[in-house]
C-alpha cells in the first residue's frame, strides 16, 4: 500500500489508514484522517518535511509521520 510519503509533488491522494498511535493528535485535528483527500505541495530537501494540502489547510509534516499515513492514488 502506498504511503504518503511516497507522493510526488503535484499529486493528489485520498488518506486510507492513519497509525494514529503515532500521529500527533493535532494532525488529526487538522484533518489528516481516512477519506479525506491529500496533495503534495513541495518536497523539502535531503529528507526534510514535506508540504502538503488536506481539505484546504496548508501543513508541514515530517517524511517519517509521512511514512505512516497509508494513501490511495487517485
């Protein structure tokens, strides 16, 4: 299954499965929850955050929270 992580910029993704064990709870405030839609926005450098768009809000998260949110491609 791909991951968020896994997304190039540009795309646009819906969220599948979020480890939420792992995810800090303002993330999933902010809307970073299954059936919710997902676009990358800028990959920072040599594995930096990355910048992406969930249901309008604009945010940076970590490529390794990045790598346990479970996506599908649409």
């Amino acid at each position: 299954m791909p991951k968020l992580s896994d997304l190039n910029k540009g795309e646009k993704a819906k969220i599948i499965d979020v480890s939420s064990q792992e995810i800090p709870i303002k993330l999933l405030e902010m809307g970073c929850l299954p059936g919710n839609s997902v676009r990358l926005i800028q990959q920072a450098p040599f594995q930096g955050p990355i910048y992406i768009e969930i249901n309008g809000s604009h945010v940076a998260i970590r490529k390794e929270t990045a790598k346990l949110i479970e996506i599908e491609l649409n």
